[in-house]
C-alpha cells in the first residue's frame, strides 16, 4: 500500500478538478459543435465559408476497415504449418509497427453504491 503522501494526494486532487472541468468543457463543446453543423446543414447546404476563421463542412458518415491482429497471426501460424511459409512471410511484410510512449496510467476506483 502506497502510505499518505501529501504531496501525491494534492497532485490527485489537483488532476480530478482539471479532469472534472475538462468533462464540462468538453459537454459543451459537443453542444456547441451540434448547433454549428446544425445551422451548416440547414442554412448552408453542409459547407460554409467563413471569412477569418475558416471551411465548415459536414462529412459523410464512413466506415473504417480493420484486420483481426489476432485472426491474422493464427492464419500465418496456420499457413507455416501447412507448409506455406512463402505466404506467410508476405503477410508477415504487410505488418506495421507503431511504437507508443509509454506513461502514467491511473485506474480510478469506483464508488461504492449504496
């Protein structure tokens, strides 16, 4: 167990009123963003130009496609020991690496219901 560090417990406190205003901005960003597209979909035909601060434009919903990492290691497993280490090995090529810092991750505890 971690023992009472006032210093730490301050810095706590101090993240949780930044997080908290940070979750009240970010409520009314959303807000203030839907009235935007709202008024850019209905006045301007979704684009607006708007002199000295930019283009507004509503984009199309999209789908993003992805590949099962996981799936995809145990076809190249399967591929090798089938004997068809050639595929495997130009599946394996496609792979792409995207290294992440790392940092301070913090695991909130919930409150306890009544």
């Amino acid at each position: 167990m971690t023992p009472a560090d006032p210093e730490l417990l301050a810095a706590l406190s101090d993240l949780s009123e930044v997080e908290a205003e940070i979750e009240r901005l970010t409520a009314e960003q959303a807000a203030i963003r839907a009235r935007i597209s709202a008024i850019v979909a209905t006045r301007y035909g979704n684009r607006a130009v708007v002199p000295g601060y930019g283009t507004l434009h509503i984009r199309a919903p999209g789908v993003a496609r992805t590949w099962d990492a996981k799936a995809l290691a145990e076809l190249v497993q399967s591929l090798r020991e089938t004997g068809q280490g050639d595929i495997a090995d130009e599946i394996e090529r496609c792979r792409k690496e995207i290294a992440r810092a790392g940092g301070l991750a913090i695991a909130r505890e919930k409150p306890e219901r009544p």
